[in-house]
C-alpha cells in the first residue's frame, strides 16, 4: 500500500495511484492533524494532488522524482498548506 500511518505521520510512497486517494482522504479524516510525508513518493496521481490542495495537511519531505519537486511543491504550497521540507543528500 502506498499510503502508510505511523501514527500521526502518513507517507505517501511509491507510486501513489488513484485508488489511493481515498485511503489518504480516509487517514486526514480520522486526524486531520497528521502530517503527510513525501519523502518516499515517487509518483503521485492527480487526485492525490487535488486531495492534498483542498485538505491543506501540513507536509514534510521531498518527492523523490525531480520533475515532481519542481512542480508540485510550489503547487502545494500556493493552496495553503504549510510546508516544511527536508533536505536531501547529493
């Protein structure tokens, strides 16, 4: 499964596909205090996306793909959500 709890954290990792928008829904419902991790996605469907948009978890990590760290992180962060990303070792 790609959307994991660990108790107040949820990763998000590998291929997050659309079937998983609603165990992620179903987890920030159940706490909507839970930090969401990216540090492990690789992927990550549009629904998810659209998801983290509307919920606005606070978020923590970088996707792995690069293509997504470009694009999604300033997505997230211009729909509110706060962001507090982690670095990444070269």
């Amino acid at each position: 499964m790609t959307v994991a709890i660990d108790g107040d954290v949820i990763r998000l990792e590998g291929r997050c596909r659309v079937e998983d928008a609603e165990a992620l829904l179903a987890a920030l419902h159940d706490n909507p205090r839970r930090i969401v991790d990216l540090d492990r996605c690789a992927t990550l469907h549009t629904a998810l996306v659209q998801l983290l948009m509307a919920a606005s978890p606070r978020l923590q990590g970088t996707p792995m793909d690069a293509s997504l760290r470009r694009w999604l992180l300033p997505l997230l962060e211009t729909a509110g959500g706060p962001f507090e990303p982690i670095p990444v070792g070269l």
